[in-house]
C-alpha cells in the first residue's frame, strides 16, 4: 500500500486479500490486508488482546469499508494510543516498493516468511539462506516435493530483466504467446549493441544510428506489453539492477549469464534464457531443478592489494568451470563483513564461470548502507525487520563446504583462455615465461558488469595517480567502462575519470563492449600473438577481440592498472619497483579507496522509459525485409516415432562454450533475426574428425564446409542431424539462441558428456533433445561418419533412459544409453515441438 496523502487517499494498488506482516514501532507483529486503491488497511492479526479488542470495537469487513477516519480512531484504541498521529501509524504500515519505477509493485517478505515457515515445518531442519529465498518463493510450499539435486521446484519469481541481444528474441516469443501484458515487473537494458571503437559518446552516437530499428523495436515492445525500458546509454544491465532493483530476498531471473551479480545485494538472481523468461512473463510457475548449496566460508579480513575479485578468481581455481553446476554458492562467516555490497556483487557475478546457478550473500551492514546510499534506507529498513530470513539459519548443512582466509589470500590473476586457470599475481609471469605466453602486455582494460562500482573506479584511479605523481603513464592501451550512467556521472564529479584518462586511458560508453566481444580492435592483426588484461569475468579463446591468439587474463581492476602502467606480466605489484620521469625507483602502495561517494550519487541523464498505463494504441512493426529482426514461426510437432538414422553434423572435441555455438560480437547485430543469426552455428567448435574450427563433412556430397552450411544443406533435403559433444557442453552465455539455431537448421538431439544449466534447459525449452551418455567412454565408439537412431520416444518417462544404436559404414552396430533430466512437463515441451508451442496448446484448451 502507498503512502496515504493529506486527503487520506492512498496511492497504488494491489488484489484484494494480499497481505503483509509489519511491526509498529518495535511492537507486536501484525498483518494488514491491501486493498485498491484509496483504501485503508485493515488490521487482520494484531498481538491477541489488541485483535480481540479492534474485532470487538470494528464492525469492518473486507466489503463494507468504514470511513478512513474512523478506521484510524479504531486502530488507535487497538493499540493502546490515544493521539497517535494519522500519518505516522500508516507510515510504520505501509508496504514498500520493490523499486522507485513501479510505485504499486510490494516487497513481499511476509509472504517469504510463510512459505519458509511452511517448509522448514516439513523439512524439519535449519536451512541455508539460499534455501530460504528459494523455497520461500514456491508456487506450493505445502505439497512442493523437495530433494537437492533431483527435484524440479515450481517457482513465482518476483521480477524478470532482459539485456537488449537476448531481450530481442524474448520479446518476439512473448509476442508469440498472444498474452497483452507482462505479469511481473520486467524490464529491458540496453548495453550489449555498443561497440567500443573511438570513446564513449562518439561510440555511443554510432550505436544509436546503426541500431535504430532494434532499439525501437524494443522500446515500442516494451511500452506495448508493460516493460520498463533503459534507453543505450544507461548503463549494464547487471549494475542498473543493483542500483535500482536488486533487494535481500529477492527472486530475480534475467536472461544473461551473469544476472548472479544481484547475489551481492542478498538476492537469488538467477541467469536463464529468453522462453524462460517469457514464462514468468506469461505468469507461468518457472521450473528449476532444486539446487544443491555449496557453502564458502570467509574468515580474515581483505586488506591491501587483495580485493574481493581475488575470492572468486581463488573459487574457480578450487571448483573450476562445471564445479558449481546444480549448485548455488552461498557465501558466509565472520569474513563476509569484510567485503563491500559492491565487492560482494563482483564475487556473485563470476560465480558463473564456474557453473553455479548463482551465488548469493548474507543481509548485513554493508547491504543496508549501499541500499540507503541507493535511496532505498525503505527497503533496508524493511530488510532489517526480516533479517532473520535473510540469513542462514545456524546449524544449516551445505552439500560441499570451502574455507577460504581472506587475511592469507593473495591477488590472483586467472588464465589464459578459460577463467579457471588461477595463479598468484606473483607467480603468473614465471609461468608465462614458462609457457610461451606473451609478457608484454598490449591492452588493459578495467570496468564490464563484474568490476564497474564506485569503489573498484577508486581504487584503480589511487594506483593511476601515484604513477603519476612519478611522471609515469600507461606502457599498454588503457580502456575504463563505467558500469552505469550513474557511475561514469559520479566519477567525472569526483574526478576519477580525469585520473584515469591522464594515466592514458580512454572511457568507453556505460555498455558491454570488448568484455562480449563489442571492440573494434586495431593495433594487432587476426592471428598475432599477444597478452591483454582485463577486470572482466570472461576469457574464452577470441571471446574479447575475435583473436585466437589472444591470450586474456582476468583479474581485479587495481591490478589490471598497475599491469597496464608496467606493461608486463612479470610486475608484482606488492614487491617490485616501477622508475619514475626522475630516475629513481617507486613502489606502488597497495591503493585505498572508499566504498560508495561520500556525497550522494550523480545520477546524471535519465535514461528510463515508464511503460504507458495505457497501450492499447501502441503499435509494434516488424518489416518482413528486415535483416534486424524476424517475427518467429512455431517449430514442427514431434511426429511421435523414433529418431531414425541421424546424420552427425559435428562431433566436437574439448570445450564448446555458447560463443563457440553461437558467437557474440559482430553477430549480435542479428539477434532479432534466427535465419540470419544461424548463419554463425557451430563456427568456433573444433571438428575432432580435422582439428579445425567451421568445416564440417557433407556426408552426402563428402566435401568439407562451414557447419551453418551443411547444416541448411541437411535441412534442405530432409536430413536431420545430431551433434556429440564433450563435457561442460554450452558453458557461458545463456544466450538460447545456441539452442534456437540448432533447431531451426533440422537439429533433433544434442548428445554429450555433460551439460551447462542454462544450455540444457535452453535446449529443452526449443524442442530438442539434450541427451548424456550413460557411460562417458561411450563418446569414443562415435564417430563423424556414423549414423544415430534413438529409440524409447514412444515411452519417454523421467529418469527412463533411451536407446541409442550406432550404425557404423562398415554395416556394424553398438548400442548404448543415453540419459536425460526431463520431467513430465518438459517432455510435453519436446512433444509440442517447444515449450512456447505447448503454453499456446495450453491456452486453447
């Protein structure tokens, strides 16, 4: 309920029924029912005397309304207090906004708080805090079945959020569902289209121009079916939602791999691909498979040149890339007081890249002062009355349990080419020298959604700044990201831009840019060997520049500027000297900065675009000559038989992350558009039958070509197709456009060692089959040549494997198992022929 006003109105508005449970001044807990708008509360449990005395007193019904005053001269004699001041009894009542854009959208802890309670009644256990906020968001708590690792929990998130390449196809299948309206507050950030070429506003301009029909196709979209727009410009889609909508207790999912940042303001916020979220959109129950909880106990403190980074970056070394899979990370003990919101966000956000569902940390000090410097002290307050839901409870138990000193921890530094290869900053130039890596570094580059904050500009602006006071500038290119308008507004007042321009850094746009691919690189050739450093989360091979040879390091931002100043791998900054203009020798100090400005932040251009309250006369044009943007037709129906004789498009050897699948950079121009898009499948998987990325056997015409084009070659004559992949298959990016393209070219299954999260739900959500085998040595009988029939369709249950014999071209045959994690509801997905072709089958009914 809003604030009422000096009429005794009440702004917003809510079901009838809802409730929630407040405290007045510290008192008893009660429960208030919300009404439409312009009615009162009407209190529905107070503390047993004041019920009994306000129910003997109220002749009030939940249909016959007594006058606002009167309503309030009641409550005041149920609770004892003869001039209570109007305002301030509904002010202590009334609920709290879930953010400063949607007014009439409530937080819900009263309602975590039954279902928590419901559930640890059954469960009879304590329970983690990632557990808490989970099942405290049951769609049925009661009757909900709840194993870790086995059951799929049916879930009602509290919002969705959309970054504007995955945003395009989320919103063309939710145009596809027929539905008028978003069901829960949503919203689009528009970040992934800028490419970082010449600065921030020359970048920007550009952008705006060469996108426009995307971006209008998004922003009509959005105001057309009710979701908040954040213009280019605005900022990453990750620090946008810290800033304005993350909260302790929140259920969150969006449609990018790193949403998990929002862990850091005590939140589940959970990457997934665009059909999920069109689910939630759709005010459909969003399934998950209950998460196993990997608990990371913090003791120590940070103190120097270790910064929170260095946590993650030592986890991923311990869990590496598919250690987390199924599990969220839930990071706890003394330590944990040690780190900022902002540090703890940076720790959520890389625990992608080792797998994890997504990370999440306890509600405390640090949280409520980022919330309040956020403007939201409402919600910190509310979180403060509730905190023992958003926390562990003790006693919980964790499935897997690391412990990591924070006073013993070191700076890290991890790569090249996949984010799990960790080294002490100390150690990494020894190594590369080892290896044959390049020392000479040729970029450095701080920002991206996961190192962006106040505090990580600050304290790479301290390092920048004692350079120069020695006459020193950057030895390597030098780029800076501002991680929101917000941010790069803040930093030009308080002068930490400047700094880091005088070091000899450029600043980028507030977007994505070099850290997905967005950088229009120039000083090396396609093929040079060369080393950059970044304070990304990210370093797949090509993953920053499109190079091969590029060997990327992540690590924290501060010493990603003390690298670029120094210009090698081989500077530890905690030991050895730089040389000043004057000859003589320095130290770096290990740099201090503060946690948020101590003056309030610059918000500076305003970005956002409300939905209109009415958008019946909205229009929303898709041209059918666009090469942007595609209106998406439903995939065919499962015929009901076997797979018979399946041509194996690729059998891929080692890591096939979704940018080898579906590559970012300068395909993300065609995220609007599958046709167009497909034309990238597969083009970074390496081909075990040659060694080489994008060529492929034509199994009829027996030529090699590129995978897209024996793929369309296939379809075109009726051939469907498999792909054999290896272990962590679809790791990264949820973008499901790695699982659209397969089944728009006439792919059927996807057999593998393992399987990424998102990947394998993104593949079961567009019809296909993501299949593993049951014995892992299995992958070696297959070969490219071979063909593939799986059988026990007709009988698909869960947790019944299928039948996959192998037909060799000698005329020999092996047959093996394959199993799979669907349930009864994703099988009916795979019948449909996608889960958005069953939710219309479900709506005709």
């Amino acid at each position: 309920m809003g604030t009422p006003n000096s009429s005794g109105s009440s702004h917003g508005s809510s079901a009838q029924g809802a409730h929630t449970t407040r405290r007045l001044c510290g008192g008893p807990a009660f429960t208030v029912l919300r009404f439409s708008s312009g009615r009162a509360p009407y209190p529905k449990a107070l503390s047993a005397p004041c019920a009994r005395h306000f129910q003997a007193t109220s002749s009030l019904s939940v249909h016959k309304m007594a006058p606002y005053s009167l309503l309030v001269t009641r409550l005041q004699k149920a609770l004892g207090v003869r001039q209570y001041h109007v305002a301030s009894v509904l002010c202590q009542r009334a609920e709290v906004a879930m953010s400063h854009f949607e007014p009439s959208e409530y937080i819900r802890y009263d309602l975590l708080e039954k279902n928590i309670n419901v559930v640890r009644k059954r469960l009879n256990r304590p329970l983690t805090l990632s557990e808490k906020i989970v099942y405290g968001h049951l769609d049925d708590p009661a009757h909900q079945e709840i194993e870790r690792g086995k059951t799929y929990l049916r879930l009602r998130p509290d919002r969705v959020a959309m970054q504007d390449a995955t945003a395009q196809m989320a919103m063309l299948q939710f145009i596809s569902s027929g539905l008028p309206k978003v069901a829960v507050p949503s919203t689009i950030h528009c970040d992934h289209l800028i490419e970082a070429q010449l600065g921030g506003e020359k970048d920007l301009r550009r952008a705006k121009d060469i996108n426009q029909e995307v971006y209008n196709f998004l922003a009509t979209a959005g105001a057309k079916y009710g979701v908040g727009f954040w213009r280019p410009g605005s900022g990453i889609i990750h620090q946008i939602i810290l800033e304005n909508y993350a909260y302790p207790g929140v259920l969150l999912i969006g449609t990018d791999s790193h949403t998990p940042n929002g862990g850091g303001l005590g939140g589940i916020c959970i990457g997934v691909g665009g059909a999920d979220a069109v689910d939630v959109m759709a005010g459909i129950p969003w399934e998950l498979k209950c998460p196993k909880v990997i608990g990371v106990k913090l003791t120590g403190s940070l103190s120097g040149w270790t910064s929170p980074k260095d946590v993650i970056l030592k986890v991923a070394g311990i869990l590496t890339v598919k250690g987390g899979t199924g599990a969220i990370v839930e990071y706890h003990g003394p330590g944990v007081d040690s780190v900022s919101c902002t540090g703890m966000a940076t720790i959520c956000n890389m625990g992608a890249e080792i797998g994890a569902t997504t990370s999440v940390f306890p509600y405390n000090h640090r949280m409520k002062k980022y919330l309040s410097k956020t403007g939201r002290a409402d919600i910190a307050n509310l979180a403060d009355e509730f905190k023992d839901h958003l926390v562990p409870d003790p006693g919980c138990h964790y499935d897997q349990l690391i412990e990591i000193n924070l006073s013993e921890l070191k700076p890290h530094i991890n790569g090249p080419f996949t984010p799990d290869l960790a080294h002490p900053v100390a150690e990494v130039g020894s190594v590369a020298e080892k290896e044959g890596w390049p020392l000479d570094i040729r970029v450095g580059l701080i920002g991206s959604c996961t190192n962006s904050s106040y505090e990580d500009m600050g304290r790479s602006a301290a390092v920048a700044k004692q350079a120069l006071a020695h006459g020193l500038k950057c030895k390597s290119q030098f780029t800076i990201t501002p991680g929101s308008e917000q941010i790069r507004a803040t930093i030009e007042r308080d002068g930490y831009a400047q700094i880091l321009r005088d070091v000899g850094g450029i600043v980028l746009a507030n977007a994505c840019g070099p850290c997905i691919g967005q950088w229009d690189r120039k000083d090396i050739k396609k093929g040079e060997k060369n080393t950059i450093v970044t304070s990304y989360n990210r370093n797949f091979t090509g993953r920053n520049d499109a190079n091969p040879e590029t060997h990327a390091f992540v690590t924290s931002p501060e010493i990603v500027t003390a690298l670029a100043i120094a210009g090698t791998l081989k500077f530890n900054p905690d030991t050895d000297f730089l040389t000043g203009k004057d000859g003589k020798k320095f130290k770096l100090e290990a740099p201090d900065a503060d946690e948020l400005p101590r003056a309030d932040f610059d918000p500076g251009q305003d970005t956002y675009q409300h939905p209109p309250k009415d958008s019946s006369g909205q229009r929303v044009d898709v041209s059918p000559t666009s090469q942007r943007l595609q209106l998406l037709e439903p995939f065919d129906k499962w015929d009901g038989k076997d797979l018979e004789d399946l041509q194996i498009l690729i059998k891929v050897k080692g890591k096939c992350t979704t940018d080898h699948i579906s590559a970012a950079g300068p395909w993300l121009k065609f995220r609007g558009h599958l046709d167009n898009i497909s034309n990238n499948l597969l083009i970074g998987a390496v081909n075990i039958e040659n060694g080489k990325a994008n060529s492929v056997r034509n199994a009829v015409t027996q030529e090699f070509g590129p995978v897209p084009d024996t793929a369309r070659y296939y379809k075109a004559h009726g051939i469907r197709w498999v792909v054999i992949g290896d272990e962590n298959y679809g790791e990264g990016s949820s973008r499901e456009h790695a699982a659209l393209e397969p089944r728009h070219l006439g792919g059927r299954a996807i057999i593998t060692k393992s399987f990424a999260r998102i990947h394998e739900t993104n593949l079961k959500k567009q019809g296909l089959l993501p299949l593993t085998f049951a014995d892992p040595a299995d992958y070696n009988k297959i070969h490219p040549v071979d063909k593939l029939t799986i059988q026990g369709l007709k009988d698909f249950a869960p947790g019944k494997p299928l039948k996959c014999i192998i037909k060799h071209p000698n005329g020999t045959q092996e047959t093996i198992l394959l199993n799979h994690t669907f349930n009864e509801t994703q099988i009916e997905w795979f019948r449909a022929g996608s889960a958005l072709n069953r939710m219309k089958e479900l709506q005709q009914k």
